[in-house]
C-alpha cells in the first residue's frame, strides 16, 4: 500500500483514519509519503482516542518517504522501518520556444504569488511588503493566484490593499491552470513564497518558478529550504517579516543582473534536481528497498 497522510485540518486526519482502518492490514507493506509534512507534530492536539488511532493506523510502516530533511521527521515518530528523504518532481510546463524576458531595471517590476490564500501562506507579508516600497515611490505589480480560505479573510485582505492604497499595484488572479497559469509565470519577474503553513513540506510552486527562471524570495520554514539555493537562486527570508521580503525585492530591483543570474540558476537547479525523470528514478530506487 502506497498512501499520502494528511495532517491538518483534522478532518483530514480522521478522513485518512477511516480509509486506513479497513484496508491497512490487507497489505503486507505500507509506504507512506508524507507530502503533507507534520503529522507527528499535530498528534499531540489530538485527544486520548483520536491518538489511540493514529498509531493504530500509521504505526511502524516499512517505508516512510519525507520530502525534506527539514521537515518534522513523521517516519522515525511513527518507528519506520526504512526512513528516506526525496524531494518532488514535477513535469516541465514551460513553453517550448519560449525565451525569457528579463526584468531590465527601467520598467514595472512585476511579482507573482500563487497558492492558497489562508495567511499562513504569506501572502499578508508579502503585501506588506510591497507596500513599503510602493511608499518609496518602486514601480511594482504584485500578482497573487489563488482562492481564498474564507469569505470574511477575503474582504480583510482587500480592505489592507485599500489602505495601502495599493489598487493600482495589485491584481488577484483567482485560480489560475493552463495557458493563463503559463502567462503568469511568463509575465513574472520574481516569485514569492514566504509560507509559514503548517503542512508545509516543499513548496511545488517554487519549482515551476524555477522552471520559468523566475529567482525565489521564500520562508526558512521547514523543506523550502532545500530547493531554495540562498545568493544562488534566489533568498530565504525569516518567516513572518515583511521587512526583510522588501529589503531582498528592493535589492533586486536595483540589481537586475542578479535577478537574471539566479533565475538562469535556479533553472539548472531545477532539471538538475527537480525534474520528472530525476523524481521517477529517484522514487524507484526507493520502493526497491522494499524488496532489498
């Protein structure tokens, strides 16, 4: 049995529960990829049942499969037989033919933000941020794609672009696939990811920036700080600090040779390390050991 746990919400964790519960033990090796990092760390919020559970289920599988070695360990908590580290991979969706466009320091520094829009993303520091050289009077876009978590969290986050006076410096995508995901990444000149979310394990959408040649201003939080190359690639920042996001924006904007540098970096980083092929191998080599 191959099987992603989720960690949170705890619906989530109680969903994969009653999967688990009947079809587990018909298997005589389980793999568990933790995709969704921390499950060992939200355990402790569970009640006495609740817990009695999660080991029942998750206990002592012969492999567990962690997508970072910054990441809560989830397979030595759950005693694992076989522990092991392997980042994702994804498909190359960047346009054949297409050549990149670097920021050239004369024209509006455009800004792309995508994932969910729940605060533990970021993306409420990152807009801070922007508004602080925005003040400086920096020509800047910031675009962020995604759907919001709530209705109520929506409204907040327009009425901070208000006060920012921000409205002709901001554009929400919504969720955006395809041809209209391809023209933000495009359209980009950096990309921004500082997350602090609590399932956090690697962050893909760093590594379609990376495909796009796009360098990554992103969060020292747990496995982006395995794909982020800090001064190579793009910089890690501390989490929830909107000061050093526009330190690091306000530095590249007056240095766009360095935004060229790191985003032809991050590309060979990311057919390197990154890639589908490199991921399939990689994740073969793993379930071998199985059989080992």
């Amino acid at each position: 049995m191959y099987y992603p746990p989720s960690n949170a919400p705890k619906t989530s964790v109680y969903r994969d529960i009653i999967i688990l519960l009947p079809t587990r033990f018909l298997f005589k090796k389980t793999i568990f990829h933790f995709h969704a990092a921390g499950l060992s760390e939200e355990y402790f919020s569970f009640n006495k049942w609740g817990k009695y559970l999660i080991n029942l289920v998750y206990n002592k599988p012969e492999l567990s499969v962690a997508n970072s070695r910054f990441n809560p360990d989830d397979g030595l908590f759950f005693q694992s037989k076989i522990n092991s580290f392997l980042a994702y991979g994804i498909p190359n969706t960047y346009p054949k033919d297409t050549k990149k466009v670097f920021f050239d320091g004369n024209g509006v520094l455009n800004i792309l933000f995508v994932g969910l829009l729940n605060s533990t993303k970021g993306e409420g520091f990152l807009l801070e941020a922007v508004g602080l050289l925005v003040n400086k009077n920096y020509k800047i876009k910031l675009r962020i794609a995604g759907v919001f978590e709530t209705d109520d969290y929506k409204e907040k986050f327009f009425a901070r672009v208000h006060e920012l006076k921000m409205e002709d410096h901001f554009e929400h995508l919504g969720v955006i696939t395809g041809d209209s995901k391809n023209q933000a990444f495009l359209k980009a000149d950096i990309f921004c990811f500082p997350s602090f979310f609590v399932s956090e394990s690697l962050g893909v959408v760093i590594l379609e920036a990376m495909q796009y040649k796009l360098p990554v201003i992103a969060t020292r939080w747990r496995g982006i700080q395995s794909i982020v190359a800090d001064n190579e690639s793009g910089y890690l920042v501390d989490i929830k600090n909107e000061h050093q996001i526009a330190d690091k924006i306000e530095y590249l904007i007056n240095h766009p040779e360095i935004i060229k540098q790191f985003g032809i970096r991050g590309n060979d980083l990311f057919y390197e390390k990154y890639s589908l092929p490199v991921y399939l191998k990689s994740i073969e080599h793993e379930f071998y050991k199985l059989n080992s």
